[in-house]
C-alpha cells in the first residue's frame, strides 16, 4: 500500500499548530514511515496536485481564502481542520464581536480603504467545505495530532473526546479553578488537552471548543454557587468561543 | 491566488532577437513563517521591477483586544506568533507592568529571561537547522536531510527539544505558554526542575559546537552581498540583551527609552504589503540576530565569542545572509547565560511568590527582542483594567522595508546569473530574514486620551 500524500495549508493564524508538528522531534520520522507530506509551505519547496489528507490551519477571513479552500477541498480526499482557528475561529472571531469597517479604521487609520486590506467576518474552517476531522486546541496537542495521523494511515477511526476538561483536571487532583475565584470553564470546554492550563494555575479559556451538547445547566449552577454572574461568563466565553451556538445559548 | 491550481513558480526566459527578458515570480515563499510573494523582472539586463510583497491575511489584534481586562491580554495577543509566543508575551507583559506600575523581583525576571531564551534556541534550531539548512546542502526540504545528514538532523532535533522542554517546564507548554502573568508568575520550578535544565544545558554546549561547525563548513554556501544599513536592537551598558534595555541603533550613540518606540519605528502602509513598513535615520532598518550582534558583540559570554572568532563575524558585518550565522552564536550565548541564571536562581533560594496587581488605569510600553528581532507593544488600560487601545510592531514588519532595499540593490548584481539561482538567491535571502509573517498586526494611529 502506498503511503498517503498529506500537505498542510494555513490561512490566518499563527502557524503554532503546524509548530507542534516539529515539536514531535524524532516522532516526526516515525510518522515519515506512514505518510508522505508533498506540500507543506513552511517545511518544504514541493508542491503537489491531489492529496490523500489535507491539513488546514487558520481561519478564513477573506473571500480570496474562501476560494482557495474551496479550491483544496476538490483536490483533497480527506479534509482536517488543524487547531483552534480552522476547527471554531478561535482568537480571530473576537473581530466578529465589531463593526468590521471600524476595525480596518482602528488599525489602519487613513489607509483603511486600500484595496488589499480587505477582510470580512472571521469563519472557520467548517463554516466554508466539509470537514472530515477536527484536531481541537490552541494549539494543538502533538501526541493526539500524532495518533489521529496514525489512525488514519491505518485506516482506523480515531476517537475524538467528548468529555469535559473538568474530567482530565480531576483526574491531576488540581484544586479546582472556581476555589481562587476564577471562572474556568472546563464545564463545558472538550478534554483532551490534559488540563494543561488548570495544571498550571490559569483557569481554561476554551481553546477546544465545546462539548457536544454542553452541560448549560451545571454550568450555571456553577455560576450561582461561586457567586459569579452571566456577564461574567460571557466574558469569558468571547475570548475563543466568539460567534459559537453554544456561547449564545450560554449567554 | 490559487493553492496548487498553478505553480508557486514562474520563470520565463524568451531570447528574442538582441532582447533577453527574465521573469520569476515565486507564489509564497516556501519554509518561512507565513506568506510573502517574489517578483522580479528584467529586459536586457535591465531590472524593470524587483518586488518583495506581503499578502498576508490581517488579523487586526490591536482592535480585537480592545474591551478585554487586562488579565486576558497576555492569552489573545500570545497567539499572534506561534514561534514568538513566549516574547509576545513578554512584550504585552512588559506594557501592562509599565501602565499599571507594577515591579516584578529579581527572581521573575530571572526565570523570564530563562524561559524566553527557551524559545530563542527552539527558533533558532529550527530556522537554522530545518529551514535554512537545506538550502546550503541543495535540497528543498529538511526530510532528505534526514537520510543524507541523520547525523546532523539530529543534533538539530536535540536542540529545539532543549529550547521547547524550557518553555514546557517554566511556561506550562511548549507555545503560547500559560503560567506567564503581569507581576509574575503563576507556579515556579522547583530547584529539582532547574537542576535538571542545567544539566541539560551542559549537556547540549557539544551539540551548539557541532551545529557551529557544521554551519561553518557551508559557510562559503552564504551569497556574498553587502549594503550598509542601520541594525536596531535591545542594547544595555554591559549585556547581550535580548529582555532588558533601551533601543540603540548603529546609526546614532543615543540610546531611545522604550516608550518612545513610536518615533523609532515610524510605520506607513504601501499598497505591496498589508504589514506596515519602518524606517529611522534611513529609508530602512534591519532587526534580528545581526542587529542584535552588530550592537552586543562586545558583551558576548566566552562560548559565543569564540564561535564567533571561528566565523570571523566582524561587528558592523552589513551581509544580510550572516544573520543566520549570528543565529548560530546566538544558540551558544543563551545556552551560557542560562547556566548563570540558573546559578543565581537557585543560590538565592526559591521563594514563593505569587504575582500582586493593584489595577489601575495608565499606559505603558513593552520591548522584548523576538528570536528575529525587536518587539514592540502598547496599550492603554481604563481604571477598571479594560483595555482601551494597543499598538504592537512587530520584528518582521520593520523589516520588510529592508528586504526590499536588499533586493534592489542585489538584483542587479546577480542579473546575469541563471534565472533559478536567482530565485534561489532571492529567496535565500528573505529566508535569511528569519521573516515571520503571520505577526500580521499593525501600527495603528490612535488617538490616546
């Protein structure tokens, strides 16, 4: 069986997810043996046709963008969103929170009408093809990126959690956000992180989106047993769960 | 601008009767951060245009963090870069202590500097060894590398892990790190932890040897192309800096107080960028580890300096293509300092603070040098901590400006050469930048109250 042709492409974000695919060091030339990259900007000067698996970092905030997903999506067979910008907008969608004229003014003053300068309203990857696969995170976490290529080179299914972070921050015993009167919101947010920011003493922003259908419930009982109000939490949903169905439920 | 549809590349070369024409056009350059277009063409030896251009999304952050607290600042404009998180961090850090007037101890702004020299040798290993390197052995990726060079690949490999176990064990993870906060930190290491760093530490000084050597030994790979310029960097009295200290500049002996980065940097738009340009006492200035070198060679710690006595880097080198050469002394230099910090952490004892904020309302700057050079943010915060305007300019985009000036005067002289090696050229030498596009954020002309 010949290996599957992967590539990555990334729109507006950081280029940090595709980062943590050169944080896997050695284990990169381990997943060298499963799947062969023949386009991968920021690693590599080729370039290819068609692709088995494609990987799309970044939000999409121009239409020029839309276009060229599009354009991956026809010469891909399997299409995965890659952190926390391509799977729900993540940081990029606190524009959508503006009037879009007046953030083009805001940063670009006096030149603001220049033709180039053109954006339109954050989307995520979803929002613009079909998505096959959701690598969740800001940014994403290396070994479950590792293990879903795995997977899929092996032609499994891999399993996505669809658990709170308030399972995994238990399970490290860490005293629970809400005590330092913070507001976290592992309720809702999906696990898989490892409750790495809890673990080290910051309350969870939602970075991974949220759960399938989130416990709206608890978390406002939460809320009213820590004393903290509803524009409290909306506050902190904003910041990567902005312009989500479940944030506007919440609020 | 299609993916794949049509080639990244476009070179045409007509010998028409007496006219020869030469054309290349690279569609997003390839192993840099983020997205930049070349252009040139050229009639009879005769450059027509010669073009660096930045297409780059626009995130505009400096609007969207308006209207956050203060203590959600660090965590949005953290994800500007995932390669300069750490000094993203810093810099927003750095601003809000100075709005705010908040003074941090001695032992924060030790275990500061260790975790953002974690991320200088992670960047550096990286651009270096996986993005520069194949170039200098004819390959267009660091993957052959990895079966011709195993040797080499994974003395790389061993020096990013080192810079990213830094960022993992004092930030919380390897990017966009999470124990960062104003006045401090929110968990410290424990002495165990540190010790451990240090050894790893000594450990890797034969691996920044060998990537040395290694480098060395293809240093006659590097183009030979110099034009005087002004570096602008981070300087102190007795120090390399790369967290502390004014902004000096080649051109001048004055040194600037970070708060005054606005009249350093000087932005503008123009219609071949949506990153806005910088220039000073020139049209143009170049940040990053040659500035840094060309201000702080005379501070370089014993390891630093004898690599770079082996290169026979000389201060006040104006070759663009030795940055990544300054890179490589730069690896030796952290590693050293570290070992210092360390040292002084550890001997002083470990004590348990916790960061204390009294909000208020002010304005301040942060400056921090990223891996590919100075950093600047500004913000301005209302009594209650909300945030009520920002500023950030970032390393690459002061030096586009440069880039451009680079091409327009080595153009020329590499004209007659064949059309690929002046792609190659051209795009070694943007690479040289260490360019990190996606710092799509900009000046911006507010109007501070």
């Amino acid at each position: 069986m010949s290996k599957p042709k992967v590539a990555f492409f990334d729109f507006a974000c950081c280029e940090g997810c595709q980062l943590q695919v050169y944080n896997l060091e050695e284990d990169i030339l381990n997943l060298l043996e499963l799947v062969e990259p023949v386009e991968w900007r920021e690693a590599m000067s080729d370039k290819a046709e068609k692709y088995d698996i494609a990987f799309i970092e970044g939000s999409i905030t121009r239409p020029g963008d839309e276009e060229s997903l599009k354009d991956i999506r026809e010469r891909s067979t399997m299409l995965i969103a890659l952190g926390a910008c391509a799977t729900i907008g993540g940081v990029n969608k606190l524009k959508n929170n503006f009037d879009l004229a007046e953030v083009k003014q805001c940063v670009y003053s006096e030149s603001a009408g220049m033709g180039h300068l053109e954006t339109s309203a954050t989307k995520s990857v979803g929002e613009v093809v079909k998505v096959d696969y959701h690598i969740h995170g800001c940014p994403i976490d290396k070994q479950e990126f590792a293990y879903i290529v795995r997977c899929l080179a092996l032609g499994k299914t891999p399993v996505i959690p669809n658990h709170p972070v308030c399972v995994e921050c238990k399970m490290k015993e860490n005293i629970c956000r809400f005590e330092y009167g913070e507001i976290c919101l592992g309720p809702v947010t999906r696990a898989g992180c490892g409750a790495k920011c809890p673990s080290n003493g910051m309350w969870c922003f939602g970075c991974r989106g949220y759960v399938d259908n989130p416990n709206v419930n608890a978390a406002r009982e939460v809320m009213d047993q820590y004393g903290k109000t509803i524009a409290d939490l909306q506050g902190k949903l904003k910041l990567f769960g902005s312009k989500q169905e479940a944030t506007d439920e919440m609020a | 601008m299609r993916f794949g549809g049509e080639p990244y590349l476009v070179i045409t070369a007509g010998e028409e009767v007496m006219t020869k024409t030469v054309e290349v056009n690279v569609h997003h350059v390839t192993r840099v951060e983020g997205h930049g277009n070349i252009t040139l063409r050229a009639s009879d030896g005769n450059i027509e245009k010669v073009e660096w251009q930045v297409p780059e999304a626009p995130r505009f952050f400096e609007a969207m963090v308006r209207g956050r607290s203060y203590e959600d600042i660090q965590t949005i404009v953290s994800r500007i870069c995932g390669i300069c998180s750490v000094t993203h961090s810093f810099a927003a850090i750095k601003a809000i202590e100075a709005a705010m007037d908040i003074k941090v101890s001695k032992q924060t702004d030790n275990i500061r500097m260790l975790l953002h020299y974690g991320e200088q040798l992670e960047s550096h290993a990286l651009h270096v060894g996986y993005l520069v390197a194949p170039d200098l052995l004819g390959q267009n990726s660091v993957i052959p590398l990895a079966k011709s060079h195993p040797d080499v690949v994974k003395t790389v490999i061993r020096l990013h892990r080192l810079g990213n176990t830094i960022m993992e064990v004092l930030g919380g993870r390897m990017t966009h790190p999470v124990t960062v906060k104003p006045g401090g930190f929110t968990v410290l290491p424990t002495e165990a932890q540190l010790l451990e760093l240090k050894q790893m530490m000594e450990d890797s000084v034969p691996d920044i040897t060998t990537l040395a050597d290694v480098v060395l030994s293809l240093a006659d790979k590097l183009p030979v192309f110099e034009r005087e310029t002004e570096y602008i960097a981070l300087v102190e009295p007795k120090h390399y800096s790369f967290y502390h200290g004014d902004i000096g500049s080649t051109d001048t002996d004055e040194v600037k107080p970070v708060n005054e980065f606005e009249s350093v940097v000087n932005e503008y738009v123009t219609p071949q960028s949506t990153a806005k340009w910088a220039k000073w006492h020139r049209d143009s200035y170049m940040v990053g580890a040659l500035a840094r070198y060309n201000l702080g060679a005379d501070h370089l710690l014993p390891l630093a300096g004898k690599i770079a006595r082996k290169f026979g880097l000389k201060k006040g080198c104006c070759n663009p293509y030795m940055n990544n050469v300054a890179q490589v002394i730069e690896c030796a230099q952290v590693a050293e300092h570290s070992l210092q910090l360390i040292d002084e952490v550890i001997s002083a004892g470990i004590k348990d603070e916790k960061p204390d904020v009294k909000v208020q309302a002010g304005n301040g700057a942060g400056a921090v040098e990223a891996p590919r050079g100075i950093l600047f943010h500004r913000y301005e915060f209302d009594e209650k901590g909300i945030c009520t305007g920002a500023n950030l300019c970032i390393p690459t985009n002061q030096n586009h400006g440069n880039i451009q000036k680079d091409f327009e005067a080595f153009a020329p002289q590499i004209i007659d050469r064949e059309q690929n090696e002046i792609r190659l050229l051209l795009e070694m030498l943007v690479r040289a930048y260490d360019p990190c596009i996606s710092c799509s954020t900009h000046y911006l002309d507010v109007e501070f109250i």
